[in-house]
C-alpha cells in the first residue's frame, strides 16, 4: 500500500466486495484516497476504469486533476501517459475513462469491460442512472466504487447503500478525525465551524444527513409525504384533468409532460427533441390529451410560444377541441390586487412573477399535504397535492421539486431560483418540475372540483364532503 494512503482505510480496500461506500463528512481524504488506491491497482494489473459524476462540463470538474497528482505524488509520470481527455498507464496498459451521467448516461449504457466504477459525488446519483450502471459494470469481479458526502436522508443512495445496503456492500463513515494528512489550518477551521453552528458543522465535517434544505422552495419531505398520500388518507380523486408541458429549448434539454386528474400527479413523460421536432412533440402531448381528455398548459417562452398554433393545427385536422393555454413564466402575479393568503399584502406586491407565485403554492398544497398525512391536520382536497407512486421518473421528479431555491428582488418580492442561476450551480432545467408546476396551473379565483371539495377529519380517519 502506497504511503500516501490513508492508513485507517487499510482494511476497507483488502476487503473484497462488489460494492464500495466510502461516505462521510468533507476533509476526510475520501476523494484522495480512491484517487490513490486506483492508481495503485491501475500500475500493477490492467484495468478499465469508469469515472463517474452527476454533472461534468469539462474534463477538470471530474476525479482527473486528482489522478494526475497522485500519479506525481506517486513518483509515476514515466509510467502513464495524460491528454486532455484520458489517462492511460504505458506498462499494464490500464485506462481511465471521464463521464457525466446527467447527459451521458445512454452512451455509458454501451461500454463493455469495465473493472471498476469510480462514482464521486454520488449523493447525486438517482434510481434510474443505477438502473443503467449497475448492470454496465458487468464484468467477473468488477466493483462500483461510491464515494460521497451525505445530503438528505430521503436520497436514494443514502437509503439503497447506507441504510438497506445490498449483498457483498461494505461501508465505511470517514470524517476529518481520521485523516493523518488533514492540515493545522483546515482543522481550526473545522473548530471553529464546531462552535459557531452546530448543526452545520454536524452536517458538513461528520456527514450527518439532513432531512430537508431550508432554503429550497419545497422541502423533500413534503414531496415525499405527497406519495400515494390519497390512498392513505382514503380520498375519492375527482376533478379537472390536466396536463403540463415543458418544451424543451435546445442542446442537451428535454421535453416533459406531467398529467394530473384533481390534485392527483398520475403519469410523467419525457423525451429529447430539437426545435425543428416541435409539431412531432406537440403531437404527441395532443393525442396524449385526447387519450386522457386533459386540457394542456404549456411553457409559452421561446420556443413553445409556437405551440398553440400547433395544437390549433392538429385540432382541425383531428376535428377535436384539445384546449390548451399558455403559461409565461415571467408574467404578472394572477389576480395582482387579492391580497395573499390571508395577509395585508397584494399579490403584485409578494410576487415578482407568476411563476414565483406558482412555485409558492404548490409547496404550500404539498406542506398541507405532509402535515395531513404527518400531524392529521384537516385540509379541502384541493388544497393539497397527491403522487401516484407508479410514476415514471419519481426520484427525479423529487430531485427538481426541491432543488430551487427561494430569494427576493430588489423589492423583496419573492422569487424563485432561475434556470441560469441553478445552471450556474451544475444543474440541469428542471422540466419535469416546471411540467408539474403547470399541471396545476388552476386559477384560485374559480371552482376546481367537478364534485364536492372534501376535508379530511383526523379524528373520525375519513374524508367528508
């Protein structure tokens, strides 16, 4: 073993497994020490290794610029050869492989021979990316190796490798506490974090999960309270049926639509198309709304402002009424002068846009809906939101649901995190979010329900209309 590991994680790496949780708080040396290690293995036996991570814009966002220092640290330089996009060892002929799984995932399906999985940041990582990897890591002996610092209690590779680990997985917690080479000025600064917050420092330095981002406009256990929350609640699902579409803009973005029948989410679709694929897209969200006999809301900015022209188009050519409507995402607050919520300030005066004030009641239902399910609150129907668990794409429906953040303008109406802003942090559009946002694009100022609203009484355990 090369000095330069970690020597506390001696018996984690002889241990044979095919599975490899390595997870803990930040300054642990875990990065490092996989770093290390294959590099080790890579010099002595040839290996194709699979590097992994969610978003990966350029090479140096990737576990590479490590590798290339460890090779240095290692004295190896003769021994491997670095370009731009690949590392190679000249004697065992061993090779690393660079990938984003958010947008390349169907291009890892087709790899063939891979020894070792090396997954950063794999907090990240959904059901369906490991759906596709864990079957492409099909070689004799292969391992997956994941590494990454906890986030939330309710993500799928805390619960799957962490709390219900399967077969042949070995985990090991790592914190700062057990790296030998952690700096003197990196340690005060843990201290200090230690006495300032802490719950943060809990979080942060000894890789405690949260339960929900206080700063995200929905919180995660509301979403997930919100799942089959009609059937444990008893609720008759009744009302307008609706299904909301965000187009995809251009490149690497994609198409999605989110059907709702009341305030029940029950199908969720997606597909890449490009801007010339308009009329194929629209197509197919129109014989999806025939099929379903949904009105359709849909993203009216940039390229779908030409959607309606096209649903017109397929309505007189099918001879059918599909309605549909637009939604502009920066557009006025609906109902500006109401006042909101039962508070002293006007609509135009809390939001800055409607879309901000769309987010803004969705998370509300959804709060309703946890607290329903949760505290046995009484809500009407409508003022909560259900998921039906048989979706499509409900770990990344999830995941965009409760990653925006909520900030204020410079007249502190509230506003809701950018797609520029969240492309700045590494994150992908969230269509699929923005698509259920729409499906419940529901004017408050008139009646929703076909039936009778219901309210749920927590002391008698049923619903009442």
């Amino acid at each position: 073993m090369p000095p330069l590991l970690n020597p506390a994680l001696r018996d984690f790496w002889k241990q044979r497994a095919r599975n490899r949780v390595l997870h803990g708080g930040r300054a642990s040396s875990k990065s490092h020490d996989a770093a290390g290690k294959v590099i080790d293995i890579a010099v002595n036996c040839r290996v194709r290794v699979l590097c992994v991570r969610q978003f990966q814009n350029k090479i140096a966002d990737s576990i590479y610029t490590l590798l290339k220092t460890k090779i240095e640290a290692f004295g190896y330089e003769n021994l491997f050869k670095i370009t731009d996009n690949s590392i190679i060892c000249l004697t065992s002929k061993s090779e690393f492989m660079f990938y984003g799984l958010a947008r390349n995932i169907t291009e890892i399906k087709s790899l063939e021979g891979i020894d070792i999985l090396l997954s950063e940041e794999s907090h990240l990582l959904t059901q369906e990316q490991w759906d596709i990897l864990e079957p492409t890591i099909r070689k004799e002996s292969s391992e997956c190796w994941l590494l990454f610092n906890a986030r939330f209690s309710t993500d799928f590779v805390w619960k799957r490798f962490v709390v219900n680990p399967p077969k042949n997985t070995i985990i090991r917690h790592i914190n700062y506490d057990e790296n030998p080479f952690l700096s003197k000025t990196m340690h005060d600064i843990i201290e200090t974090a230690k006495t300032e917050d802490l719950e943060r420092y809990t979080h942060i330095y000894l890789g405690h999960p949260l339960s929900d981002d206080d700063e995200s406009v929905i919180k995660r256990s509301w979403i997930i309270a919100a799942i089959d929350a009609h059937i444990k609640l008893k609720i008759d699902i009744c009302g307008s049926k609706r299904i909301g579409f965000d187009v995809a803009d251009s490149g690497d973005d994609e198409c999605a639509t989110v059907s709702a029948h009341g305030s029940l989410i029950n199908v969720i679709n997606k597909w890449r198309a490009k801007e010339d694929e308009l009329l194929q897209s629209c197509t197919k969200v129109w014989t999806q709304a025939h099929q379903e006999e949904s009105m359709i809301f849909y993203d009216a900015i940039g390229v779908g402002a030409s959607c309606g022209s096209k649903f017109n188009e397929i309505n007189e050519i099918r001879q059918a009424n599909i309605k549909h409507r637009k939604f502009f995402a920066g557009g006025s607050p609906e109902s500006p002068d109401a006042f909101y919520a039962g508070t002293s300030v006007k609509n135009r005066d809390f939001f800055a846009n409607i879309k901000s004030q769309k987010w803004w009641l969705v998370a509300k239902r959804l709060e309703n809906t946890y607290n329903a399910v949760t505290h046995g609150q009484a809500f009407r129907d409508d003022e909560m939101i259900f998921i039906d668990s048989k979706v499509s794409y409900l770990e990344q429906l999830t995941e965009e649901l409760s990653t925006p953040k909520k900030s204020f303008d410079s007249a502190g109406r509230v506003m809701i995190e950018s797609k520029k802003d969240l492309k700045k942090r590494g994150i992908m559009s969230p269509n699929i979010a923005d698509a259920f946002i729409m499906a419940m694009l529901v004017s408050t100022d008139r009646p929703e329900q076909v039936k009778p609203k219901q309210t749920y009484n927590p002391h008698a355990h049923s619903w009442q209309s």
